[in-house]
C-alpha cells in the first residue's frame, strides 16, 4: 500500500502536538511495511522528525504563502523565484519569528487556503498536485488536519484517491479569527468535508464536536486516539524529594501557564511548600515572549524566581528527563483540547496530572485514571488539586502507575497505528 501523508511543519519553536503525532505515525506505518510518503507543508519537520528525511521538498512555504496573499505579483513569479522563498534557510528564518502573528490577523489567510485554487495560493496547489501526478500514484493521501481541506479537495479531484482527514484542535485556530472570516471558514471547512471519505479524531470528545460543527455524519468519524512512542521509557523510580511540578507545552498564555504559575505562588505561601519547585518546558513564539516576560517579573516580585526553572530544550530526550523529574504535571488549557499528548506523555513515565474539566480532558483521565480533573470555574481549584496529590505522594504514585499501565496497553503508537491501517485497508478494499 501507497500512502502520501501531507504534513504541515511548526518551525521547531514549541511542543507541537500535531507535528510529534504525524512523525510518529509515520515511523509506526513505515515499520508495519506501509510505503508512506510524507510532504511537508508551510515549514520543514522539526519536531520528533528523526529518520523522516525523504527529500521531497516543502510545499505552501510560509513565505511564499504569505507573499502571495499580500502581493499579487508573487502569484505570477517564475518558478526560481519561488524556489528561493522555499529553501530551508529562509524557511528557518520566518520559523523563528513564527508567532509575530496570530488566527485573529490570519483569517483572509486561512479562507484563501481553503478555498484551494480558487484562492489566492493557487499556484502552490498546482505545484502540489502537478509533483504528486508525476510519481507514483498513491492508493490513500492523508491529511494531517481539516484547515489542509482545500489542498485535499483539489488532489481528490485530480487524483481520484480516497482522502483521509486527522481532526485535532483545528477549532482553537478558528474560533480565534474574527467575523466575517471566521464564519466564511467554518461554511468553506464544512462544504470541504465532503470530498474526505473517512475522518480520524483522536478522542470521542472532539469527533462529536467536529460532527457539530462541520456538519458531519457522525458515522463517518472514526477515533484513534493518539500514540506515543514507548521505547526507553521507565517509570519514575521513587517520589522525588523536594517535589515538583511540571507544565510541558508551549509556554503560552492561551494554554495556561498562567493559570499554574499563580497556583504555584498560592502553594509556596504554605510553609508545608517552602521547597516546592517548578520545572516549565514546551518552548514558545515571539507572540508568547511579552507573556513570559511578565510571569518571570511576577516570580521576581515573590522572590521565587529560583525555584521556578524554564527549559529551552524539548526535544524526545530532553522531554524524556524533564518527566522523569516530575510529581506531577499540569497544563490547565481553560478551553480544553482535543486530545493532551501531554497527558499520555507524563503518565507513560508514572507522573499523574491535573487538568480541568474541560474538552478531551475528562475523557482521557478517565480512561487512564492516571489523575484528577478539577472544575476551572471554581476559585483556586487548581491550587487545592495539586496540594492534594503534593501531600499524598503514595496516593500521586498510585494513580500515575495506573496510568502508566493503560498507557502501555492502549496509547503506544504500535495500537495507533493499527487503527489507522484499519482506516486505509478499508477505503483501498472499497
């Protein structure tokens, strides 16, 4: 079986949960014997993107995507032009000012690529879809999330193969641009869905609200929760002394790190605290840098800056030794998510976690029982979360090895990747 998998690429700057999810799934389908293809789109894979390196070229570079959307000239540019704008020099140099802008100044962006041809990137489609036609047709294209449907439609069309669209947090970019983009979007997302034959969610949660809002039959949503890579991973051997709580995604605001910095201030004024520690990694954009500035003058302020710790590297190691130095872990998203790979993350290493009540969270501490959910809406629950399980480490333990255990048994990416081929195998065989 022939797969193409078009990826987009996050630039490396921080935990990016889709690029880990894609890079992993790759690798899970190309050890079952799958001739997977993976085209990267907007930046290059950085992210867990070890033994990925196919040589073919990125496609939709983020600027040239860009340059066309602003300047109608770029969009009749020749070819070598093009191919400047697309080098990884250049591409490494616009990731790292990824985040200068945000969904709520990228919605005529987002409505032209979703408008495929009939937007303004129209050339980059072509291109797309004119290398794809030159090389051995594929028997399914996957797309690694819905806000890529344009492209899809259009190599549907063109290529009469089956499409298969990941669904994961697509709605946080969009419900972040404003009227009358926002909405054009969602109806545009909607029409596109049908030309995709199967959707994959990666929890019930968001297969149903997707269902809602892209007005798809429920019964064309499967669910493959997503996988992680389980080799060399150990559990935390004892309780670590002093104890420490940990936040792995990207150092934002809109994710809540925030949120646990202050529960962490609350905590220290406990003299039962005073050696409570706080460990934050995940990386960040130059949007979340004026963020990060104000909680380190907060931390000043307190005269806690030394036990808080922020770590630049989040790579599959570094990630490795930072859960492994864990109590226990929280990134208390208010909006929720679709799925928190960060979650499966922490507890494949026997760190429990704290999340709020909120999206897929619910669902997959209840699956795991690897932790505690607590109401958002209710004053300093995080706090009173956290000091129960920071006061009763034997009971912390207890629920991060359960998690662990299901981890193991129901989220490494070998279980993953079986639900997808099943996905494939079916729409080939129809």
């Amino acid at each position: 079986m022939r797969v193409v998998q078009l990826i987009p690429g996050s630039g490396g700057t921080f935990y990016c949960q889709n690029c880990m999810r894609d890079s992993a799934l790759v690798r899970a389908l190309r050890a079952r014997g799958i001739d997977v293809t993976f085209v990267p789109l907007y930046l290059p894979l950085a992210v867990d993107a070890e033994g990925l390196e196919n040589g073919v070229p990125v496609f939709f570079g983020g600027i040239n995507v860009y340059l066309q959307q602003e300047f109608t000239l770029f969009r009749r540019t020749p070819r070598w032009l093009d191919r400047l704008f697309d080098s990884r020099w250049m591409l490494k140099r616009a990731a790292a000012r990824e985040g200068s802008t945000s969904a709520a100044t990228l919605g005529p962006m987002t409505l032209s690529m979703l408008q495929g041809r009939h937007g303004k990137q129209r050339k980059e489609a072509e291109r797309l879809i004119s290398w794809l036609d030159k090389h051995d047709r594929p028997d399914v294209i996957h797309v690694s999330n819905a806000l890529l449907l344009g492209v899809a439609s259009e190599i549907k069309k063109a290529l009469n193969v089956p499409i298969v669209c990941s669904l994961q947090d697509e709605h946080t970019w969009l419900d972040a641009i404003p009227d009358p983009h926002g909405r054009r979007c969602w109806e545009v997302l909607s029409d596109k869905a049908r030309d995709v034959d199967t959707f994959i969610a990666v929890s019930h949660w968001y297969a149903g609200e997707m269902s809602t809002r892209m007005s798809i039959p429920r019964d064309r949503i499967v669910v493959a929760p997503v996988g992680i890579e389980l080799d060399g991973i150990e559990p935390v051997s004892a309780p670590v002394n002093p104890p420490v709580i940990g936040y792995l995604s990207r150092m934002s605001e809109c994710l809540g790190l925030g949120l646990l910095v202050d529960a962490f201030v609350q905590l220290k004024q406990d003299s039962r605290f005073k050696d409570l520690r706080l460990r934050v990694t995940g990386g960040q954009t130059a949007e979340d840098e004026p963020f990060l500035a104000r909680v380190r003058a907060t931390l000043r302020e307190r005269n806690i800056e030394d036990d808080v710790e922020f770590l630049d590297h989040f790579d599959r190691e570094a990630r490795h030794a930072f859960l492994h130095s864990l109590s226990v872990l929280s990134v208390p998203a208010l909006g929720g998510e679709a799925f928190g790979t960060f979650i499966i993350e922490a507890l494949a290493f026997g760190v429990p976690v704290v999340q709020p009540d909120v999206g897929a969270f619910p669902e997959i501490l209840e699956t795991t029982g690897g932790g505690r959910v607590y109401d958002p809406n209710e004053e300093n629950a995080l706090a009173k979360t956290l000091e129960t399980l920071l006061l009763e480490p034997g009971r912390a333990r207890e629920l991060g090895l359960r998690g662990r255990s299901v981890v193991l048994d129901e989220y490494g990416m070998e279980k993953t990747s079986e639900r997808v081929l099943a996905v494939y195998s079916a729409l080939v065989d129809r």
